[in-house]
C-alpha cells in the first residue's frame, strides 16, 4: 500500500486483475503516486487493470492527466484498463472533459469486463 498526504492507493490481485484502490484526492500532489504505481512491474505484469476510483472524493486535471496516460500505457502493454465509477464530482470531471465516452467504466472493481 502507498500512502500519501491525501491519496492512497491499495495495490490487491483478484482473479485475473491487478485493482488499484485509490482514496482521498487524485490532484497535483497525488497524480505522481498513481503514475508511478501504473508503471510498476506488479502492475505491467498483469492482463487487467482496474482503477477503482470509488473512494475518490476529489479529481483535479493532474489526475484526470495521469488516467488518461494510464489509459495509453496499458494499451502500449497490450493491457486491458477499466475504472469504477467514482464519486458524483470524479465523474462530472469526466464528462466536462469529454472523456467519458473514452474511459471503459464498470460497475465495481470486481465486475466482469465485456
């Protein structure tokens, strides 16, 4: 687990995904956590990954950044990325940037990806 001033990231393997639990907020100070965590070998090994964002309470554009680049990394690894909803602002954010359409959104972190 890595844990920061305001964001935490729970790394846990379930199944046939790597689910990374992010709580607190997903800004400036905590996109370089997240990015770092994407880029690790527990993270590169894996078929599927999942950003569980349900306990994101704030998204900043630094963290709307590092998922929109996690999102271009798993592809390059020929992984699979997913995202759980997040709060009602995580997904406002999305929307107002016009993101939405773009991110493969799942009920929960342990939900069947289709």
């Amino acid at each position: 687990m890595i844990v920061g001033e305001q964001l935490t990231i729970d790394v846990r393997q379930e199944r046939d995904r790597i689910v990374l639990a992010l709580r607190g907020e997903l800004d400036l100070l905590g996109a370089p956590r997240l990015q770092s965590e994407i880029e690790s070998d527990t993270v590169g090994a894996a078929d599927i990954v999942v950003l569980d964002l349900d306990d994101v309470q704030f998204i900043d554009s630094a963290g709307l950044r590092v998922v929109l680049a996690a999102q271009e990394r798993t592809k390059e690894r020929g992984q699979r990325l997913a995202l759980t909803p997040g709060s009602p602002q995580v997904q406002r954010l999305f929307s107002i940037a016009g993101v939405s359409g773009h991110l493969h959104t799942i009920a929960s972190a342990d939900a069947a990806l289709v």
